[in-house]
C-alpha cells in the first residue's frame, strides 16, 4: 500500500513527530511504501531520510501547487494527514479523490489556545469551540513563537472552518476514549471516529527498577506551563520522606521552575538534567523507586508515563484528560484529584515508604502496559484502518466505472 504522510514540519523531535517516525518505519518494514509532503522551513537529518526516501517540501505558507505535485507523482492509496492546519492544504485534501484519515495528536484541531485549559485559573476546559472562545476566554490572542511581537491574531471562523472541512475526513483517529469525547462535543460523527492509542516501541526489554533507599523519583517531559511541574515542585515540598528527584527535560518553564525550587528548599534534592534522550531516560527508570506526572492540562494519552509504566514503575498523576485510561488507580500507581498537592505528596509517601507495595504496582503496570498497550497490535490497528480505506475506495471507483 503507498501511503502519503502529511504534517506541518520535518527533523522536529516532538510526540507527533516520534510517533510519525516510529509508525513509518514500521510499516515500510512491513512492505508498505511512504513518503512525507510537509511543511515549514526544517531540514531533516539522517533519521527521517533514511525512512522518508520521497520527502516533497510544501513551503511556507503551504502552495497546493506543491501538494498536488506530490499526489501525482507518489500516487498514495490513502492520505496520513497528522498535524496540518493550513485551510487551503486541508480543502485540497478534501477534494484529492483519496481516503485521508486524520491523528489528533492534541488539542489544536478545536482550540484556539492548542491545550484547553484557562490561561490564568488553568482549570481544565470541557466546552466545544463556540463564541466563548473569544469572550470571555479570550483565545484570540495567542502567544506568538516568531520572533518579534509576542501576540498573535488567532481566528475563530477560521478554527470553525478547519473543523469543518476535517469532520469530511474518512476517519479521525485518536488516542483515548477522552479525546473521542472532544471530537463528539465538537460535532464529529460518532462512527468516523477510531481510538488507536500510540504506543510506544521498545527494541529491548527494560531492566527492574532498583527501588533503592536512594528513593529516586523521576519527571521525564517538557517543562511547560500545561506541565505543572511548578506544582509538582510544591507536592514534593509537602513530602516527608527523604527522596531525590530528577527533572528530565527542558521548556519555556524552566527557570521559573528552578527558581521555586530554590525558594522552596529543593535544591538539595531536585536536580534539572536537561534534556536527555530517550535512551538514557531508561537508566534512570532503572535506579527510581516511582515517575511521576504532573500535567495541568488535559492530557490526549500521556506516553511518558506509560514509557515509566513499561519499565516497571508504580506512577503517581494527577487525573487530567486521558491519563485515567491507563493508570488505574491503586493498580499501577495512583491517580490524583487535579491540582490536589497534599494527596499527590501523600501518595509519593506511601510507594516511598512501602516499596514492596511500589514492586507490586510498578510490576502490574508492566503487565498492563505489554497486554493492553502493544506495539505489533497498534501497527496492526492502523493497517486495518487504511486497507479499508483504500478498498472503500476502489470499490467506489469500481461502481463508478461499470455505471459509465
């Protein structure tokens, strides 16, 4: 089957782009044929063109004259579209006369603020796109990442538009059972909607946890707002145990993050690594005695706490988005009322305490993760997807033909 990837960007490292890489390769693996039409300015590296041998660079803004080009010449069964919000990119698929099946990666689709929370309470939003988004929300102004001027001019007819023209999409694939829900709220069709949670790849198999007396606790994420490590930074204030914690990662929050951490008295004891590959986040899952999780906004699946998960780990979370589709509360973890720092310190005190308790949840979640969450089935679902939507099609072609 030739399958035609489209995303808004090449070479980032993001969840959307590690989960187009590692699907890719999968599926070329299996004998399928791919290429990528994107977008930007990126360049990719050695990774991306060893699985993208056919790469067609949209350009910035996206020309449709690029787009067409690429579905001439690679000829694709079914159009991947990931992340793209580009109205005339979105029409011109809508009128390729291919199946496009959509991923929802996040929030984007239908928020004019990308992570449907409130800027200032960051309580966690469960209205559709709708005239609230422009007051009082206020979602029309949006932080700019050009440089320059910091606001941007975000539209809520266009937002309506790009929804429109995706709820025309053959499917709409999404990670968890929460994102469906948002799909449904804006109006999406209930059978046009597929969940295919992203699994992680793992080549080996992870090591145990040493759930030492070092009593390590691991974040592993961006350091953002939505993240709420600054949250997690007073939870861990409120713990009695001793402990030290790793902050793998980096973001626009950092240095606000590590200066509460100063003020709080953590400093001893809360170390910011940095960004750090994937790779080396499985040796300090090896020496943890839990990971944890403190995202504000709504989460679409949450794969790092899974990725804890596969290697044996008990996480603690606050309850946000689709995080409660795979921690099970007092099964592999626990599972936090959002925004509640003493019963997150509370439980972080118990698997600390208790680090027979903290085996016991980290090797279910082990179990749960490999018989629920696996890789070979999650490729098997996308396919599945595709070739009916590609015999769909041939069959539509089919009947149109023998009528003439």
């Amino acid at each position: 089957m030739r399958l035609l990837y489209v995303h808004e960007r090449i070479g980032a490292q993001g969840g959307a782009e590690v989960n187009i890489l590692l699907t890719a390769r999968e599926l070329l693996r299996r004998g399928h044929c791919v290429a990528l039409a994107y977008g930007g300015d990126g360049s990719a590296d050695a990774e991306w063109n060893s699985v993208f041998a056919d790469r067609i660079p949209l350009g910035t803004p996206a020309r449709i004259d690029a787009l067409d080009r690429a579905l001439t010449q690679f000829q694709p069964d079914v159009v991947y579209l990931n992340k793209f919000s580009d109205l005339g990119v979105l029409k011109a698929l809508e009128n390729c006369c291919r199946p496009v099946i959509r991923v929802v990666h996040d929030h984007d689709l239908y928020c004019m603020r990308s992570y449907k929370y409130h800027y200032l309470s960051r309580r966690i939003c469960t209205r559709p796109a709708s005239a609230y988004c422009v007051f009082p929300c206020g979602a029309s102004l949006g932080r700019s990442k050009d440089p320059g001027f910091p606001l941007r001019w975000v539209s809520y007819r266009a937002k309506l538009r790009e929804i429109a023209v995706n709820k025309k999409f053959y499917r709409m694939l999404v990670a968890t059972d929460y994102m469906r829900e948002e799909l449904l709220r804006n109006g999406f069709a209930l059978d046009r909607i597929e969940v295919h949670s992203p699994v992680p790849h793992s080549t080996k198999t992870p090591g145990t946890p040493s759930f030492s007396g070092r009593n390590l606790i691991v974040y592993a994420g961006q350091i953002i707002r939505g993240k709420g490590v600054d949250v997690l930074l007073e939870s861990l204030a409120r713990v009695t145990s001793p402990f030290e914690c790793v902050i793998l990662g980096d973001g626009s929050h950092r240095a606000k993050c590590e200066h509460l951490s100063r003020r709080l008295g953590l400093d001893g004891r809360v170390h910011f690594k940095g960004f750090v590959p994937q790779s080396r986040i499985a040796d300090y899952y090896r020496e943890a005695s839990l990971a944890v999780m403190s995202s504000l906004w709504p989460e679409p699946f949450g794969a790092t706490g899974m990725e804890a998960m596969r290697c044996g780990l008990p996480v603690v979370a606050f309850d946000a988005g689709g995080i409660r589709e795979w921690l099970l509360d007092g099964v592999n973890g626990f599972l936090v009322p959002w925004m509640d720092r003493d019963a997150f310190a509370g439980k972080v005190d118990i698997l600390l305490a208790d680090k027979e308790l903290a085996r016991r949840l980290g090797q279910s979640g082990r179990e749960l993760a490999d018989e629920r969450f696996n890789f070979d089935a999650y490729i098997d679902g996308l396919e599945g997807v595709f070739t009916r939507a590609a015999n769909q099609t041939n069959r539509a072609y089919a009947i149109a033909g023998a009528a003439t």
